[in-house]
C-alpha cells in the first residue's frame, strides 16, 4: 500500500475523534526513535470542542466523511469510540500509525480496517490475522499491523515493523523517551493535539521562498492546541542560537504591529492582544488564544469556511 493511503487513513480517522507487554501499551511509546515527527490527538477533546461543533455541521454533510462513517460501522466501530490517535513518521518512508478505539484491535474488526485499506489502494483485500513472535499481527505488502490488544491497534510501514514489534515487547527506544524526550516534556501532551519535531533542512530552507529566511536556522519545534474554551495556540521554536532566535522575534513581532493596525483587526481585539511572540535564550515561544465570538466572526467573514 502506498504512504498516502496510510495517511489518508490517518487524517480520516483524526477527524473522528503506559508500559511493558501488548495488554498495557502506551501508544506513544510505539512511535521509534528515528521519528523525526509524533503527531498525537485526542479525538473525544476535538469533536467535544466547540470550534468543532461550529463547524462540523459543513463537515458532516461531505461524501467523503459519510463513506468514512459508513465504512467504520462496517467494521463495528464508532466515530465516538475512538480515544486516541499517535502519529509517528520521518521524511522518507517510515511511517506508524497507532489508533486506540473500543474493540479495533479485535480480529474481524481490524482484518476489516485493514482490507478496507487496501481496497482504497486498489489492492486486493484479502488480508488475514496470523501470529508472529507471539503477537498477532495482518501482514500486507507495505507493511504490517499489530493487534496489540483488543482495543488499539499499530500500523507500520516495511521499514519500521519490526522495531514497532519490539517497542510493543517493551525492547527498542521510544522517540518520545529519547530524540524527542525534552520536546515532548515541554508541550501540553495531554491537548486535544500535540505534536514535536525535528525540522529537516529541505523544510527549513524554503523559508526564504515565503520571504522567511529565518526559519532556515530552526531546528526543531513543538506545540499543542487547546480546544477546552475556543482555540488555544502554544508554539516553541528552537533555532539554538540566542541572536538568532531575538532577531527572528523582534521581525515578527514588528510584523505582528503592522497587522493590528489593519481595519478588520479591531474586530478581533482579543485575540489581537493575546498573540505573544518572545525570544527565550534560543528559542522563541507564541502563545495566541481565540474565543467562540472571534472565530465565529471570522467564519461569518469567510462563508466558505
């Protein structure tokens, strides 16, 4: 199967909504070392928010999100039972996906997840669960899938399988414990969605394509997104030097007086004035808060949203 099927996937099941040995995995835990990004979402914190509900009307009425429902309860899960959502990936081809849902890591529901899959990809979908060094898994040309208990469920591209398979047996380096220990120590892990990340250099570099040179020097970044009372932003940037980080902050912050000044900006006087840009030794920290009256505004002001 092809990456972006594993994505799509992903992003599908995103929408919706700790440890040694299968029964009492973390699904943090089952995202390698090598990661060069970790995604995680907290389903339930999302379609119970607000901001959703404002728009998941317009959401709910797309084909695509209908056929997506359709399809889960065709393998007797819920949009309401999924519970969390990790996301593991480099550049390349290394790719893991760990969903934990009521009863998704059962056999016939998981075979089913899986073939529906495949029949995305125009694969035959014929997949079956076996056994591999005690766990069960659904082998398939791509990759594999673990069932690691009954309700959560871990797909890994080829690349990766077998260092997923050891992290389930509580062997092998979780990023989160090692490469991304102190990024993931200094988000809020627990937000509706998180993420860290080591920013490769072809991404950093195309900031000067957006008039963005600065960002060539970031090397790394982390945030969460707070969904309990309207939209809360927290961004750390680290671009690991201290005259760096001042400079890129006082350009932004500079830019950030230009747009207040704008006519539209005094309708969005909150926000406005909660949006904080500030150099910290290397790094730079934004934090920005929207309340349900500034976003429904801005919907009101986009129709099409």
């Amino acid at each position: 199967m092809k990456r972006i099927c594993w994505t799509t996937m992903a992003v599908s099941l995103l929408v919706l909504p700790a440890c040694k040995g299968g029964a009492n995995v973390d699904a943090v835990k089952l995202v390698p070392d090598e990661a060069e990004f970790v995604v995680g979402v907290n389903p339930k914190a999302v379609t119970g928010s607000e901001v959703y509900k404002a728009f998941s009307g317009d959401l709910e009425k797309e084909a695509d999100y209908k056929e997506m429902v359709e399809a889960l309860k065709g393998c007797n899960l819920e949009v309401s039972s999924f519970d969390r959502f990790v996301v593991g990936a480099t550049a390349k081809e290394d790719f893991v996906a760990v969903v934990e849902a009521a009863g998704i890591g059962k056999d016939e529901n998981a075979t089913c997840i899986i073939n529906k899959i495949a029949e995305e990809s125009g694969e035959e979908a014929n997949n079956s669960v076996s056994n591999k060094d005690g766990k069960k898994i659904v082998q398939f040309a791509d990759g594999r899938a673990y069932l690691v208990n009954d309700n959560m469920l871990a797909i890994a591209t080829t690349s990766w399988e077998d260092k997923v398979g050891a992290l389930i047996d509580g062997e092998g380096k979780p990023a989160v414990d090692n490469s991304k220990k102190d990024l993931y120590g200094a988000i809020d892990n627990k937000a509706a969605v998180w993420f860290v990340a080591a920013v490769p250099t072809e991404v950093s570099a195309m900031g000067a394509m957006f008039g963005a040179p600065e960002l060539a020097d970031v090397k790394t970044a982390a945030g969460s997104l707070d969904l309990s009372s309207g939209v809360g932003v927290n961004l750390i940037v680290d671009m690991a030097d201290e005259a760096k980080a001042k400079a890129a902050a006082d350009k932004a912050n500079g830019m950030l007086e230009e747009v207040k000044k704008a006519p539209q900006a005094k309708d969005f006087d909150s926000t406005m004035k909660s949006l904080e840009i500030k150099a910290d030794g290397g790094k730079i920290t934004i934090k920005a808060a929207a309340s349900m009256d500034d976003i429904n505004k801005a919907k009101e002001l986009a129709p099409g949203m």
